[in-house]
C-alpha cells in the first residue's frame, strides 16, 4: 500500500486503497515514511518497492518527479510525519545525503542517521535509536542501500547506558 502525504485516494499495485488521516493508535511498527528530493527519486523508488514486497505500509512525502525540488523541504515534510504519528520510522535520500538529515535534524523529534554500510545502519538503531535512515544515492549502490534499510528496520535500540544519551538528544541545554 502507498499513503501519499495529502490523504487521498490511490491506485497502487492493482488495489484500491482509501486513505483516512491516521493517528499514532492506528499506526502499525510497519508503517514508514519516505522523501527524497530529485536526486534521490531513483534510489527510493527500488527501496520503496523493496518494501512494499516485505509488507510494509509506506507514507510516500515525495517528490515522484525528476523536477529539480529543495531537500530541506522534504527533510522538514518528514519531521511533521513523523511529530504527527503517521510513521515512526522514516527514510530520507538526496544525492549525498548529508543536507536532507541536516534539514531533518533540526528537528528534536528526529534522529537521522547517514549510513554508508550495514554496520553504520545497525549502530545507528543500537546506540543513538536512531528513527531515520538517509542515503546519499551519488553515494551508495542500490544493493548496499536495500542491505543498510533491512539492517536498519530489523535492528532494536539497545536501551541501557545509551537511553541517558539519546535522551540528551531531544533536549539541548
């Protein structure tokens, strides 16, 4: 199932879906968001289909287009997903990805973490909980990039001596 961020009605996969605005009662752990800008259309559109296989709903933020977009919006789009509880993870790309997470760490709701390998998108969830994984798709192949979102979405926050630091996180002196 695909849920476009507007709420509306969608072909998607030869079904019909109607799309209701969720609550974070309704939302299912396999719920994830994603964005990207320009750049990175190519790149979500094998992870999102890589998804959809594995049974995930998908709130898509865009853009589905090549037109030449700002990142910051999209990274910001996330964040409100996000703060509104229509997702509690979420994927970002652009094209190196380092501006989409900085747009998107603006926001204390947020931690985004750029991944380049497995092991960055496993200690990303482990220590920091990290709810956002963002690739730069001039960055990183497609196969890496689908290996580094399962790490990610199969990954648990270790708790412990970590939570006192992740806390930190959401509240700066």
């Amino acid at each position: 199932m695909c849920v476009l961020a507007s709420g509306v009605q969608i072909w998607y996969r030869m079904a019909f879906v109607n799309i209701s605005s969720g609550s974070k009662s309704d939302m299912s752990d396999r719920t994830v968001a994603f964005a990207c800008d320009h750049a990175g259309l190519p790149l979500k559109t094998a992870l999102l289909e890589e998804l959809t296989e594995r049974g995930y709903e998908i709130v898509d933020l865009g853009t589905n287009s090549a037109d030449s977009v700002d990142y910051p919006d999209f990274g910001f789009a996330m964040a409100k997903a996000l703060e509104e509880g229509r997702a509690e993870t979420g994927v970002l790309v652009c094209g190196s990805g380092i501006g989409i997470s900085i747009a998107a760490n603006r926001y204390p709701s947020v931690r985004a973490a750029l991944v380049h390998d497995a092991l960055g998108a496993r200690m990303c969830r482990q220590h920091n909980d990290a709810n956002v994984v963002c690739f730069g798709s001039r960055m990183i192949g497609e196969d890496t990039a689908k290996d580094c979102l399962d790490v990610f979405l199969d990954t648990e926050f270790e708790g412990g001596r970590h939570a006192r630091r992740v806390g930190k996180l959401s509240s700066p002196v």
